[in-house]
C-alpha cells in the first residue's frame, strides 16, 4: 500500500496494483476500457451497484501492471454489472476526505443507493483474485456473522472454517485478524485434509507445515516424558515450539529447551540460528556468574565489595536491558550505600548515573542533563560509569541536531575506552543515521526540483 503523502512513498515491486477507469479515456499512459468512469457523484448512480477505485499517478508498480488487469477478461465479465469508477485521489480531495480514504489503492463499493457495502486496500494478483476480493468485500459485515454463526452450529464443518478465513484474509485490518485467518485455515485442513476451497496457495502451505509441526512436536513431546535429559529431543522439539510459537508462553519455552541444550555443551549449535545462540550463550554466562555471586554473598552478607559486584552484573550493557534485573542491580547499590557510609566504591556515581538516564527518558531535559554529565566527569573522575556518562551526552548532542558535536564524543570516548559496549553502540547508530542522511539528500533535492 502507499502512503498518501508522496514524499514518503515507498515502492513495494512484489505487489501488483488495480487501476480503474473509462472507455476510450488515456490516464497516464493507460487506455482505459469500458464501463469504466473517471469522474463519480450520487446523481450518477444508475440502479448497478458501483465501485470506487483511489488511485494516483504515483504508484508506479501499479501504473505497470494495470494495463493487463484492467483487460482481464474474468474481471471485465464482472463488472459487466457494475459501475466502475477510477478516481485520481489527488484530484478527488473531496471524495478522498467524504470515502475516508488513508493508502492507495482503496476500493469502495456502494450499493444501488449509494450505501457504502464494503471497502478494501491493496489489489490482487490477477482479476479473477481481484473479483473474489471483491465479491468477499460486499456486505462483509453480514457474510462474516453468517460464516461465524456457520462454525458455531458445526464446529466440525471444514468448508466453514475455510469461508471463515478466507473472509478474514482479504479483509483483515490487523494482524490479529491475520492470525485469526491462518487458524481457521489450519482447523479446516486438521478437519478435511484434501480441503483446498478458499485458501489461497500459500497460506495452504503454511497451514500443512504448521500442521506438519505440531505433530511432530507432540511426538518429541511424549518421547520426553520418557527421557527428559535426552538433548537431541530438547533442541528438536525447541525449534519447533520457536519456529511455530503460537503464544509467547510456548516461544519461552522453545527458547528454554536450547538454552538446556546449550548450557549442557555450549559447542552444541547446530541446526540453530546463531542470534538465538549468542543471545543464550550470554544469558547463561550470566546466570553462572550471578550464581557465583550469591554464593559469596551468603557466606560474606556484609561485604559491602560483593553487592556492588552483583550490582554491576545485572546493570551491565550487553548483559540485559530487563527493567526488572537493572532495578534489582540499583537496589545492590543502595545496599552498598548502606554498608559503605563513606562511599569509598563511589556507589553513589551508580546511582546517579541511572538517576541521570531515568531523568532524560522521562522528561526530555536535554540541557539540563547535559549539564549534569560534565558535572559526574569532574565529580567522579576515572569512574566505571564514564564512557556511559558520554554516550549520554553524545546523545544529547544527536537530539538537539549537533550531529558533528555528537559524534566528536563519542570518536573521543572510543580513544578513552576502545571496549566499552555503550560506546561501539552510539557509533553504530551514528554511522546508521550518516549513511540515512545521506541517502535521502539526493532524493529531497531530486524532489523539489520536480
């Protein structure tokens, strides 16, 4: 779909796009067949229900394949009955504002009386798919009670099932709509096997691979009942439950199958994406070495060293942005405060720090709290939190437009700590936002000279 404000437009090529309009009219290079119309109000309605086609000028992909579609024997057969109207949305304001179009292409269809029955976005592949499109869109609302009262009365009835995601599919506004579709599609072929009736191609094999998993995944399910520490069974079944992950529940647990697998041999990786193995690998390291912790501070409660260890630990970047580890990591801190009056581990530059980066996230006082990093560098001079303190301020920098100013600190803080994690991040985002700027430049100054 595109977006209506042209200078943001982004060309999707995998997509073929409908462009409607009249007989023995030319719109941008295209010869328009009857019955279509460029021009539409509610004094043209003719006892055919109509359909209202947004388009513009600007959707190139769609400008290349209109021509066939628009001649699609299948889709002039249909509109045989119709009356077909292709408005340029940059011409029609109006009606764009009255049809509440937002992307393009948007098909609006009215009933005899000018009644809105149906509306959809984005096109089809070819004009039978198209006619289904809209055959599905008319009067949504009722097809789509009807087809649900339908599974209701038969929840065995694969057919329904199949009418119900299909009316889902061309006619989703969201994702869990989407969701709900590919469900359906998966009940039906779970009913009735050789069903293939209303599932377009792909989300029919989907729908078999998804099946194809399940089954496989409650064998490995019961073979792990027998033997629960068998590491072949772990990982396979994990990477099903990750790969289907049909609820975050069962993501979590596919995840904590490999993490078992990986922490019984780390060098155990394969056949498992390598994100998910670094992810893991530094999630165990860490466990293991928050383990360790614990143990000393069980045998040693008062040492004040241990707890600003374990403070460090759950706070460190790279290790976790869990709201929930940083906030267990500051009370460490506050415990060291405790034990440490004198402040001779320099604690409280911790805690001003996370002070300091809660303040900026919640309030936006960049000058504010730019003023208090340069005040932490003098106050706490060589302190463990430094190269953060100028990531922050290196960040502030970017926020207010000082692009050079920004990246001056942060080049400045690798030279001081060319192995600081929060440093070699602000550097990547700096040569992301370059390489952005840069790459817009040309097609800004292109634009406005169209």
């Amino acid at each position: 779909m595109f977006p209506m404000n042209r200078r943001t437009i982004t060309v999707s090529c995998g997509a073929l796009w409908l462009f409607l309009s009249t007989a023995a009219l030319r719109v941008e290079g295209l010869e328009l067949p009857q019955p279509w119309q460029n021009t539409f109000s509610i004094s043209q309605l003719s006892g055919k229900p109509t359909l209202l086609v947004f388009a513009t000028d600007w959707t190139h992909p769609f400008q290349e394949s209109a021509q066939a579609l628009l001649t699609d024997a299948a889709l002039l057969k249909f509109l045989s009955d119709w009356t077909p109207v292709y408005l340029d949305g940059d011409e029609n304001s109006a009606l764009v504002e009255r049809y509440q179009v937002s992307a393009y292409p948007t098909f609006v269809i009215l009933n005899a009386n000018g009644r809105v029955t149906g509306r959809f976005m984005g096109a089809a592949i070819d004009g039978k798919e198209l006619v289904r499109r809209i055959e599905l869109a008319e009067n949504y609302g009722e097809k789509l009670a009807m087809a649900r009262a339908r599974i209701k009365k038969e929840p065995k009835d694969a057919a329904g099932w199949a009418t119900l995601g299909e009316l889902l599919t061309y006619n989703a506004q969201n994702p869990e709509e989407y969701t709900e579709a590919f469900e359906c599609f998966v009940t039906a072929l779970r009913l009735d096997p050789t069903i293939t009736q209303g599932i377009p191609a792909e989300a029919l094999t989907a729908a078999r691979e998804r099946i194809r998993m399940e089954d496989q995944a409650q064998k490995l399910e019961s073979a792990l009942k027998e033997k629960p520490e068998d590491h072949s069974l772990q990982k396979q079944l994990g990477r099903i439950l990750i790969e289907m992950a049909r609820s975050e529940a069962e993501y979590a647990r596919g995840v904590e199958l490999i993490k078992q697998v990986l922490k019984a041999d780390p060098k155990d990786t394969a056949d498992i994406p390598s994100p998910l193995v670094q992810s893991l690998l530094s999630i165990i390291h860490y466990e293991e070495r928050l383990e360790a912790i614990n143990k000393q501070i069980a045998a040693s409660p008062n040492d004040p060293k241990l707890y600003k260890q374990r403070g460090d630990l759950r706070t460190e970047t790279g290790t976790t942005f869990d709201a929930e580890r940083i906030a267990q990591g500051i009370e460490d801190y506050k415990t060291v405060q405790r034990l440490d009056p004198s402040d001779k581990l320099k604690v409280s530059g911790d805690l001003l720090f996370f002070t300091l980066r809660d303040r900026l996230n919640e309030t936006g006082e960049l000058d504010a709290v730019l003023k208090e990093c340069v005040a932490f560098e003098m106050r706490y001079p060589g302190h463990s939190r430094t190269p953060e303190i100028m990531v922050m301020k290196s960040l502030i920098m970017y926020q207010k437009g000082e692009y050079a100013s920004s990246r001056a600190i942060a080049e400045d803080a690798q030279k001081k700590y060319p192995d600081s994690k929060p440093v070699a991040a602000i550097l990547r985002m700096l040569d992301d936002a370059r390489q952005q700027m840069e790459s817009e430049a040309p097609e800004s100054d292109e634009k406005e000279t169209n």
